[in-house]
C-alpha cells in the first residue's frame, strides 16, 4: 500500500499523527508530513488515512 498526500488539503488536525505517529507527522506550519522509513503499509497507517477529517491523505494499493 502506498499512501498520498492530498495538496492543499491538510488543516492541520493531526488526527493521523495520533493515530500514526511513526507514519505521520505535522510539521510547524501544521501540515502533514510522511515519516521516512514508517510503515505506510501497516492498519494503523490505514486507519489514520480513513481517519482523516479533511480527506487529505489516500491509500492505493
């Protein structure tokens, strides 16, 4: 699975991070980031994605 950041799209909630934080990470200016190396594959990585308010993050296979 590969995940998507949607531009433009992130608010900043960071909803993922606490789901996700060794895949998410907002940065400073409140905008999502994917953390290099986390496993976008895992089910808590998907369910941070489904969890996103704003849908600024996809998953594809």
């Amino acid at each position: 699975m590969s995940i998507e950041l949607v531009p433009g799209r992130c608010e900043g909630h960071a909803v993922c991070e606490a789901i996700a934080p060794e895949v998410f990470q907002v940065d400073d200016d409140g905008i999502v980031q994917l953390v290099p190396g986390g496993d976008h594959g895992a089910e808590t990585a998907l369910a941070a994605v489904r969890s996103c308010p704003v849908a600024a993050l996809r998953a594809t296979p």
